[in-house]
C-alpha cells in the first residue's frame, strides 16, 4: 500500500460548485508524484485537503485521505492534528510570507519538534543546525538568531524546505515551491528539494503548473481539469505521448525557451469543449 | 547618535506641542465670558474693590502682558496660586495626578482584557453566532458614551445589587497614612490589602465605564486584524506542523495583529483620559478631572491652565510610550 492514498475525495464549496471531483491518487514511499494543471484546476486544494487546512467555506462532500493505512477521518480531530504534524509537511508557495515576520528563523525550525513531537529544545536546536547545513545555509548559527526579513527570498525558501524536513517526516506537499523564486533561484531549489527528498526517501506530491519542472522531478504525475483527474500515469510514458487529448494540448502548449521563434500555443477550444463535456457528464452521473 | 537624535527632535516637539496647548487655554479662557473676580466677591462689590482684587491677581495687566508673565513663572517651575483654593497650582495638581493616572491606568487594563478576550474568541469561533454576538455586543458599547455606562453601572451594581461604592476615592473611615497619593500602588507595596480592596470597590465602575467604549474599538480592531492574519501562509504553516487553532491564533497571528492595535490604544488611551473629566464627576472621584469642573465653574484661571498643561503632556508621554512599544514589538523597526 502506498504512503499517502486519496480515494474518491470530492469537495465543494459549502451549498456552492465542485472544487474536486472524485479524486484518486497516491504516493509511494521515496516517490515524486506531479499534480499539474491550469490555475483554478483545484490543485492546491488536494494538499490543503490532505493536510486538513482547507477554508472553512469548502467541505468534503465524499473520500478518503489514507495515510500509512489509516483513514484520517476515523481520528479524533486532535490525533488527527497529531498525525499530520508528525508524518506530513509543506514546503508552501511564497518564501516571503511563510515565515512569521516578528519571530527570530530559529524557533520557526525547531517549534514543531519541540511543541509537537516533544524533542528537548537542545536536541531541536542541534537537528535545525544540521538540517540549515544540509540545504547549504552558510553560517546557521547566525541564520537561526535572523529575522526572516534579514534574508533573501532563496535564503528563505531553504530554511523552510529544512523545516519540512527537520522531522523526519513520510510525506512532504510542496506547493509550488519555485513559483515566487528568481528564475535564477529556481533551479537551485528545485536541484535542492529533489536532493532532499532523495536523501531522507520521503514521498512528495509536488503541485506545479509547469511541465518542465515535473519532467525533471517527478516519476508520476496527475493531470488535473476542473477538480477532475484528466490522467495519472507515470512521466517517461507522458513525456513520450500523453495518453488525454487535453494533457497532449497542455504539453504542446509549454514554451520551448530553446527556439527564441516560438510563439505561445493555447490550448485548443475543441480540446477544452471535449474535457468540460467529460467534467459535465461526471456531474450528470452524480445526479448534480 | 541617531538615537539621541530622535531623542532630542522628540523633546523638541513636545516642548512645542506644550506651548501651543498653553497659547490656546491661555488666551481662550480669558476671551469667554465670566471672570473669577466676580466669583469671588459678594453682590454689591465697589468697583474699588474689584479693581483691587484684580490688581492683586494680575489681571489688570492686557492679555499678553499676563501671558508673558505666567509662562516666565512656568518655565521656572511655578504654575501660579489658584484662585479658589489659594494653594499653589502645581501642589494641587500634582496631588490630584496620581488619582486619575490610576484609574485610567485601571481603565486600560480592563479594556485590554475585556477587548483582547472578545477578539480572540471571535477569531477563535468566526463566521459562527459567538462571533455575531460579540459584533453586537460591541456595537452598542461603543454607541453608548462612557459617562452613560457609569449611570447604567450605578444603577446595577450601586443600587439594584449594591456591591460597589459608587463615590469617592477611598473610605474615609480608613486609617492609613501613605507617602504618596499612589494608594492603589501604595497599599499593595505595603501589605494593606484592606486599603487596596476599597480603592478597587471605588475604583471598579469608573474603570469600568471608561473601559467599556474602548474595550469595544480594541476587540473590533484587534479582531479585524487577526482575522486577515489567520489567512496569511505563516499561520497556515504553523497549523500544518500540528498546533491546534488557539495556539495558532496566540502564537502566530497575535504578535502581528497586535501591532495596528497598539497605535490605536495609544490614540485611544489619550480620549479616555480625557473621559476622565466627566466620569470622576459622576463617581465624586477626586481625581484632576473632577478639580479642572471645578477650576473651569469656579473661573480659576491658573488652574485650569495647570490641569490643561499636565494633561497636554500626558497626551505626549502617552504616545512617546506607544512608539516605543511599537519599535520593540516590531523587529522590522528595529533594524531600520
């Protein structure tokens, strides 16, 4: 079985549309899954359902989140709030406004194995240091006494990748991670994350809306239309020919930055016409 | 250096902010109508005799002359002799300070606790009926003026449930013999918690009706901004690592929404000792306020201008003290 397991999960915005339509994927232990798709195709809200922080506006209509085996619904809101502070982390979107501006960086990193998991401060102080060390931050003694306005926006983003990972956890939801980031930056921290993640074998779900990102980290991806799971399939094969006329459209619609001559390609009308119709046809069967 | 700098261009500003306070009440006390001579004398004074007594005052003297006078002896400490009571202005001011700086201070105290506990319970339980509810509750104690509050308050608990007193400072039958005019710190210090109980039975409903309007604006405020903290990524962060929803609220989005409070507070703070005026009135509180009713009825002019100046400079201390609050709660400041 795998690490993380969502079945069927469908949420909606309370007495409002779909956000999510029967959703299914999973993680495996040490495997990097992709979840693609346009803005608003309800890819951030996999993770923030999974990681029970969705918007009080937003309710789970059907599903299951598995993680090790067990149903997350079946806990205790506590235990649940437990679990996922000890077995899942996020590596959140925008560095700048992830870290608490009037909190020093240290207590940041080490707050949840000492709050949470129970560590000593000084075991926690120790892990933080090491981990700054692991992603490359020169002087991390100095970097945990800084306020996070101190530091650079690459600065920041490893600190909070070392943060997911200070804890050892099983599974790790990076939210675009690289979006917010200098293109420069970019690819140190994706070199950085994958790195990571290979190094303490953690599963990650890594929400992107950029296909060249997952043909360079992902062995899986998910490709997700309007809440809806278009394809799931592993990245040599979707690389080689997607199977779904839409991901066909959506991967000939990325830039090649290689021929200055290339003009953008949108995604075709007959395409997204077919893929609503499919959207609809699965509202119909659901009798909504 | 930079430091001192601020300093130095601080006081600077305070000095002026005083003078101007001190040119406005100076000058518009003596333009109004009612003159503290005729206060004084008995119906069918001689016109001998009023010329003599405003001889004896100054007051014979144009409007600048006596001005020029009167700031000369300020700026060498001597705020004048009062009219109506023939002690010395400063004597009797700094007399009355500590009464009213307690109970605003108590005031303060109340309104943050009652204000910060309405908006972090509305955060706590918003978009529910406990949230509504506070909204309401809010609402009218803000509509209702403080010195409303302390007749409501006198009527509840002075009359239907007669647990407070409802005037005065202290009980006269109480034996102590203080220091200071600090009682309510005073009597903690030296162990009489008989003298403190009774302070606080006197002191309680005027706090508390100066309390009210502003434990309103801070909980409205103060919730406001929690609830646009509660959306930004760090709290979400924290609630990811497994911290439960109070935690998340007093541990992460506190710190920051407190600080757009505490600017109010300051502001605020100065109104209520302001407020001060009316509800020491009501409460027969002696307190600067209840003496600057009786400076202004009684037309005692270097009173009124006593209590007017010590109020202007509370005004600045009060704010100096926010802004630095500020700079040290905000680490972003500190640096810059």
């Amino acid at each position: 079985m795998s690490f993380l397991d969502v079945e069927n999960l469908t949420l909606r915005i309370v007495r409002g549309p779909r956000i999510l339509r029967a959703v299914s994927l999973s993680v495996d232990q040490g495997e990097v899954r992709g979840l693609v798709g346009e803005s608003g195709a309800g890819k951030s809200m996999i993770g923030k359902a999974i990681l029970g922080t969705l918007p009080r506006a937003i309710e789970v209509v059907s599903g299951r989140i598995r993680l090790d085996g067990t149903d997350l619904q079946t806990l205790s809101a506590r235990e649940r709030r437990r679990q996922i502070g000890a077995q899942v982390a996020l590596i959140p979107q925008d560095p700048l406004t992830a870290l608490n501006p009037v909190r020093r960086v240290g207590p940041q990193i080490t707050n949840r194995l000492v709050d949470i998991l129970g560590w000593s401060k000084d075991n926690a102080q120790a892990r933080a240091l090491e981990l700054l060390d692991e992603v490359h931050i020169p002087d991390p003694a100095r970097v945990m006494r800084a306020y996070p306005h101190e530091l650079s926006g690459g600065m920041r983003q490893r600190i909070l990748i070392a943060s997911a990972f200070a804890a050892e956890p099983k599974l790790i939801i990076a939210d675009e991670p690289t979006t917010a980031l200098d293109v420069t930056v970019q690819k140190q921290i994706l070199r950085l994350i994958k790195n990571m993640q290979a190094k303490h074998n953690t599963a990650l779900l890594f929400v992107t809306h950029d296909l060249g990102v997952v043909s360079k980290i992902c062995q899986s991806l998910s490709v997700l239309y309007a809440g809806k799971v278009i394809e799931d399939t592993d990245t040599r094969r979707f690389f080689a020919g997607p199977g779904h006329a839409y991901s066909q459209a959506l991967l000939h619609a990325t830039p090649k930055y290689t021929d200055p001559d290339d003009s953008l390609t949108p995604v075709p009308q007959q395409v997204i016409d077919a893929v609503e119709a499919e959207v609809a046809e699965f509202d119909k069967g659901l009798g909504a | 250096m930079l430091l001192m700098r601020s300093i130095l261009a601080r006081l600077v500003a305070t000095c002026v902010t005083l003078f101007g306070a001190a040119v406005i009440v100076f000058f518009v006390i003596r333009v109004v109508p009612g003159n503290p001579i005729a206060m004084m004398l008995p119906p069918g004074a001689t016109e001998d005799d009023i010329a003599r007594l405003q001889a004896l005052y100054g007051l014979d003297k144009s409007i600048f002359e006596q001005f020029v006078i009167w700031l000369g002896g300020v700026v060498q400490g001597d705020f004048g002799t009062s009219i109506s009571l023939r002690q010395p202005v400063l004597d009797l001011v700094l007399g009355r300070l500590p009464a009213t700086l307690e109970l605003s201070i108590m005031a303060l105290v109340i309104a943050v606790i009652i204000g910060g506990a309405m908006a972090l319970t509305g955060t706590l339980r918003r978009e529910t009926r406990t949230e509504a509810a506070i909204d309401v509750t809010g609402g009218m104690a803000l509509s209702v003026p403080d010195f409303l509050w302390g007749l409501v308050l006198i009527l509840l608990f002075g009359v239907l449930w007669p647990v407070f007193h409802i005037s005065g400072r202290v009980s006269p039958s109480l034996d102590f013999d203080f220091a200071t005019q600090f009682y309510l710190f005073e009597s903690v210090l030296r162990l009489r918690f008989d003298v403190w109980a009774d302070l606080v039975s006197h002191m309680f409903m005027p706090a508390l009706a100066l309390a009210i309007p502003l434990a309103a604006i801070i909980a409205q405020l103060l919730k406001q901004s929690l609830k646009e903290t509660m959306h930004l990524d760090y709290v979400t962060l924290a609630r990811t690592k497994g911290y439960p929803e109070a935690s998340v609220i007093t541990r992460e989005a506190l710190p920051n929404a407190v600080l757009p409070t505490l600017t109010l507070i300051g502001v605020q703070f100065t109104f209520l000792i302001g407020g001060t005026v009316i509800i020491e009135r009501l409460f027969s509180y002696e307190g600067l306020g209840n003496m600057a009713i009786d400076a202004v009825i009684n037309r005692d002019l270097p009173l009124i201008q006593g209590i007017v100046i010590l109020f202007a400079l509370i005004f600045t201390v009060v704010n100096l003290v926010v802004d630095m609050t500020y700079a040290a709660l905000n680490p972003r400041l500190r640096h810059a």
